[in-house]
C-alpha cells in the first residue's frame, strides 16, 4: 500500500477538553510500531461510556483526546511481528484484548486480560484519573462483595517508554481512548486487542459488537447466566439494556421487564423481547417492591444498564432474596454504591461486568457469526446513520435519549 511506513494525515473528531464539542481536525496517524495494526475505519457508534468521558468522567488529563471505542474496519498496514493480520483483513478493535498468554486469559473464570490497553504505551489514556497504562497495576475494585467473574473499576499507573505518540494534531500529542479511538478514519492498535471476522460482515452494522451489543447480551448470558424459565428484570433501555434483553431472551427467560424512566423505550424493548415494562416514574413506592409485587417475591436476574448507582442498588433489591443474581453493566467511577448488609446475606448475588464477560477477539467473532446466521439481532439497534462531521448531533441525540445507536459511517468499506 502507498501509505505503508508512512505517517497517515486524515480527518477525526478532537476531544479538546471536557464538556465541549468535538472538532473535526486533520490529525496525524503514526505508522504500527510492532504488534500493531492500523485500521481504516469504515463505521463506529456512539456508546454512553464515549459521552462519559466528555461529560461526566470530566479529568483534564484525559484531553485532549479522540473517543470512540465501537468500531469496525479494515487494516491498511501492519508493524513488525504481527502475523495474525494481513492488509485487507475485516477487523473490529477492542477496548479488552486477550492476549491468550497471560493467567487471566488462560482462565476460564474470567475475560479480562493482564496486557489490555497497550500496557507498553504512554498515550493511552485511562478511563480513571489517569491517561496511562493498565495492566499488571489492574484491580482495585469498587465493590468486592460477591464479586466472582469481572472487575469493574480499574487503577491505572504511569509508565513513559518515550515512544512516539500514536496520534498528533496541530504538533499537539493527542491521546487515544480505551486503546482504540473509533473516531477517525485511522487508527492504531495493538494486535492483542483486534479482532478478525467474517469478511462477509458488513462493517457499517456489526461495528456495534465492538461494545454495547456484546456487554449487555453477555452480561446475561456469561455473566448473570440466565436460566431457561426464569424471570430477569433489565434497568436501562440502551443499546446495552436493550442487548441485555436479547440475552435474556436467548437464555429462555419467560419474563423479562424492561425498565426506563423513557417510555419512548418500551417499544424498542418488546422487539428484543420484553415482556413487561415499568417506568419508575409512574409509581409513588420504590422500583424493587413494584417489581417484588408483579414477580412474587423479586425477579431471578437483574441487570443494570444505566451507570446510575441509585439505580444498581435497585437492581439488586429487586431480586428476590435466596437466589438472585444482580449484574452491574453500567459504568460510573464517580460514586460510592451501597445496600444493606442483609440484601446479601438473604443470598442474594451482586456481580459486575465488563464486555459482557466474553474473551474479546473468540467473542466478537462468534458474535458477528451468529449475527450473520441470525441468531442475533443487530440492525435494530441503529436508529440513525450520520457522518463523522456530524458526531456532535449524534452526541446530542444521546444525550437526550433520542437514540439507541447512531452510527457513523466513516469510510466506504
Ligand atoms: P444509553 O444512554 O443509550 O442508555 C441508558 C438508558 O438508561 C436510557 O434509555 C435512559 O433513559 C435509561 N435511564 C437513565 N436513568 C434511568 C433510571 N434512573 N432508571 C431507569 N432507566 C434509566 O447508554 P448505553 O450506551 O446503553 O450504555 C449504558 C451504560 O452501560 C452506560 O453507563 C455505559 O457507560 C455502560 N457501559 C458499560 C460497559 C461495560 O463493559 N461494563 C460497556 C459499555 C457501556
Ligand atoms: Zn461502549
């Protein structure tokens, strides 16, 4: 390829600083170090954890930065040592890499890995107070009750290596999010953290396998593992609730109640499955008796997908004491989340998940097979295509909860 070896100029969305629009920059592209891959990318959605960043994580160190972690490309070059991908190969990039070497990827309890987000980089920046590696320094968790398959929170430590930046602008180091940044036509990742797929996929749709679609599907199948028969109870209707909904139904759930304080959703929701729905704001007493009173006691399952502590902690007492089994998805590093003792003691479970619980590239990539052969669904999640130019229309779309997913369409494939 002409652009092989060569730094690669082309358009992105700049994170400048904290809650303020995107702007559309001719960023520079290093070429793949080694392990690396570069990718074109064709697509990307919007998730709730992009906006995060911008509105709610809000530290200064994270900027600036290009967001944007649910993609779908095609690599354009490949550095030293990377035999895995070739030019041409269909790719997602993962924000969890399974670098199928360390203790966490050989087991099977769990789908994180020691390596993830370029542990040998320095412009990385993490979703913490940090805009530095992960890894070895990993654990440190948020709630360690019960908590028996995935980490939600993470520490983070710095480790410069003076190696180059993977992205400039304006001479200005820019720093790459979650290990992937989506939101440019280029991007830069480590081989442990790309995923081959079908080269049949269309690119513009399993692009949201990259995260919400997987975490919320996993996080009912792999994480809370519903049972056939069972009652589950799904809080938030986004992508990742409404994908939670589709798991719970693959699982053979018999009711499955969708909860949101939008009851634009609940149409969405029945499409994937739900049975039931609840919006919060129409009762006086509080969500976990509504939900006790309709299910004799409290649901099997629950899962919540909205990043709210008030919420995960509804979640959780709304699932009948003995045997329920409560899963955060949502994310939020901001705030303390608490119950009483008793919730647990009664025997009930307090699990969180992250990606849904699947080993990164073996996930995806069965993940985009069972789409193709139709057993999952993902073309109903998107509710709107745009450009990258218009990426601040669709952060507003988000924002207000007037979308499950926008996606971008960034290069022809
Ligand atoms: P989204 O903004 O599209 O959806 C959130 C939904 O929650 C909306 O429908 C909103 O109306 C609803 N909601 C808000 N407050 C509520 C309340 N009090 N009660 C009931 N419903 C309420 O977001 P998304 O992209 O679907 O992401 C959902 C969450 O999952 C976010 O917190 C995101 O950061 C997180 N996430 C976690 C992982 C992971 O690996 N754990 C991965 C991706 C996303
Ligand atoms: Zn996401």
């Amino acid at each position: 390829m002409a652009t092989t070896g060569k730094v690669i100029r082309c358009k992105a969305a700049v994170a400048w600083e904290p809650n303020k629009p995107l702007v559309i920059e001719e960023i520079e592209v290093a070429p793949p170090q080694a392990n690396e891959v570069r990718i074109k990318i064709v697509a990307t959605g919007l998730c709730h954890t992009d906006l995060y960043h911008l509105f709610e994580g809000m530290h200064k160190d994270g900027f600036p930065a290009v967001l944007g972690h649910e993609g779908a490309g095609i690599v354009e070059s490949v550095g030293p040592g990377v035999t895995e991908f070739q030019p041409g190969d269909k790719v997602i990039p993962m924000f969890t890499s399974q670098c199928r070497e360390c203790r966490f990827c050989k087991s099977p309890k769990t789908n994180q890995c020691e390596k993830g987000w370029a542990v040998d980089r320095y412009d990385v920046m993490a979703l913490e107070d940090t805009r530095f590696t992960y890894s070895k320094y990993l654990v440190n968790t948020c709630f360690r009750i019960f908590f028996n398959q995935n980490l939600m929170s993470f520490r983070f430590s710095v480790q410069h290596d003076g190696k180059e930046s993977r992205f400039t602008c304006k001479g200005k180091k820019v720093l790459q999010f979650m290990g992937t940044s989506t939101f440019s036509e280029y991007t830069v990742v480590n081989q442990i953290a790309v995923a081959k797929i079908d080269p049949a996929a269309p690119l513009d749709k399993v692009c949201l396998l990259g995260c919400g679609i997987c975490t919320g599907y996993g996080a009912a199948v792999n994480t809370a593992k519903v049972e056939p028969g069972s009652t589950c109870a799904v809080f938030g209707l986004g992508a990742v609730g409404l994908a939670a909904v589709m798991g719970c139904k693959a699982a053979g759930a018999k009711k499955i109640i969708a909860v949101d304080i939008n009851p634009e959703k609940f149409e969405k929701a029945k499409v994937f499955g739900a049975t039931d729905f609840v919006n919060p704001k129409d009762h006086d007493k509080p969500i976990s008796q509504v939900l006790a009173e309709m299910t004799n006691g409290g649901v099997d399952y629950s899962l919540e997908c909205t990043g709210n502590v008030g919420v995960m902690r509804s979640a959780l007492e709304s699932c009948i004491q003995a045997w329920g089994v409560s899963v955060i998805v949502g994310w939020t590093e901001l705030h303390d989340v608490a119950t009483r003792p008793v919730q647990l003691i009664a025997g009930r479970t307090w699990k969180g998940s992250i990606f849904g619980g699947f080993k990164s590239k073996d996930g995806v990539s069965e993940m985009v097979k069972a789409y193709l052969d139709k057993k999952v669904k993902v073309d109903e999640f998107i509710t709107h295509n745009m450009t990258l130019d218009q990426i601040n229309d669709a952060i507003e779309l988000m924002k207000h909860s007037k979308c499950i997913r926008t996606v971008l369409n960034i290069s022809p494939e």
